[in-house]
C-alpha cells in the first residue's frame, strides 16, 4: 500500500493511505508517529524520514489505524482504549499506557495528551500549545464521525468536545485523520452543538449512504449533517 507525503512544518509529516493519516513528529529529541494507517510498510517510511527508533502513539484502537502497529516495537495508546481494541482486532495490544496530562517530546515538539472518550472509549488527541495545533484522531473531523457499534458513546463524546472548547485558545489549526487535512478550531462548536441536539433527538433528514457503506454500517446507520459536521448513526 503507497502513501502520500506531505511536509506540514519543519519536523512533522503527514502520510496518507487510502483515506486516513498518520503524523510523524522528528528532530533532536526520539521520533515519534501518531496513528498506523492500514497496512505497507509504515516503519521504513518513518526512517528514511526520522531515523529510529521510532516510537508509535495511537489515538484509538480502530483498524484503519492500527495496521501497522507491529512494525514498531514501543505503542502507546490510553488504557480506556484496551478493550476496544480486542474487539475491534481480536488481540490484546501490547501497549504502553498513555494518561490525560501526560506529555511526550519528539522532535522539537511536545504533544500533551488529551483523553476524548465518545468515538471510542479510550481516543485521545495529542495538543502543541507553544506551536498551537491539535493532532485529533478522528474526534474532530470533516467527515463523517463514526458513532454506531459497540464502544460509542454521544453523550461522552458531547462532553469531550464541551471540554475541548474549553482550551479553544490553546490551538489555532487542528489536523484531522479524515477528510481535509486541516480544519479550523471553530469545528469543535459546530461538532458539540450538532451532537448535543443529536442526544436530544434533534436531527436533520438524513443523507444517503456513499456507495459502498461504512465499514461495519447495518441497514439502520444514518448519515446526519449539519453544515461541516457529520455522524453516521
């Protein structure tokens, strides 16, 4: 599987695959990538980039972001997200715990950690205040936020999205694992106020599936919108 490069600053590199990113931090301090795409080799990637080792941090368990989770040999990810993880892939992850307000340094970066239960248990987003960006996984996006299946929860990811708000003034540019690459801070209120009228049962007509379905979608899941946010439930 092939991905595409894209240099976002001096030391952070976005590769894409087949729709979904991964973001690879480099410099003087270790080297590390966020997220695992599907499948290829992720892993020579990283070193022809960085050098190694490279240490890998997941946002969340899903598949289209663990596949190449073996090519490294130290994975983080938050403990809420173990259990997703073994239903999702089948495997416990052999995995470092990762907690809200832990801090790791890459490169000339330093990436605090944000726990943003709701897509899935255990997600978390990774906040550069002194560079002011947000690597959010799938919690703020562009596209459509997957909430049906078992480990989602709209009211959790209501309240992570209220407290993500809340820190509004600490990034200007947040990077998102789906759809456009680059989203503004402002999608964070129009996330939040369209999942709390969704918990209320305040939805609009919904839209019609893409051709083919979400992965995993049954004959009930719906695509809801409200101007650039989206849920499939």
């Amino acid at each position: 599987m092939n991905f595409t490069e894209t240099k976002l600053a001096e030391g952070l590199w976005c590769f894409e695959q087949q729709g979904v990113r991964s973001f690879l931090l480099v410099g003087e301090a270790r080297p590390l990538i966020i997220d695992a795409c599907f499948g290829g080799d992720l892993a020579a990637l990283c070193r022809e980039r960085g050098g190694e080792p490279v240490r890998l941090a997941l946002t969340h368990g899903d598949r289209d972001h663990v596949g190449c989770m073996d090519q490294f040999e130290e994975v983080y990810m938050h403990p809420a997200e173990y259990a997703h993880f073994v239903a999702k892939n089948g495997r416990e992850p052999a995995a470092h715990p990762l907690w809200e307000g832990d801090r790791l340094q890459a490169g000339g970066y330093c990436l605090e950690v944000l726990h943003l239960p709701g897509h899935t248990p255990g997600s978390i987003a990774f906040l550069e205040r002194n560079k002011r960006f947000l690597i959010a996984g799938d919690c703020v996006q562009a596209a459509p936020v997957y909430m049906f299946g078992p480990g989602r929860n709209m009211a959790a990811y209501r309240d992570s999205l209220e407290r993500l708000w809340k820190r509004r003034g600490e990034f200007d540019v947040i990077y998102a694992s789906h759809g456009p690459l680059t989203v503004p801070s402002s999608l964070v209120e129009e996330l939040y106020t369209f999942a709390a009228e969704a918990a209320a049962g305040m939805l609009p007509p919904p839209q019609t599936l893409p051709d083919p379905p979400p992965a995993g979608a049954g004959a009930d899941v719906r695509l809801y919108k409200k101007g650039s946010a989206q849920f499939y439930l």
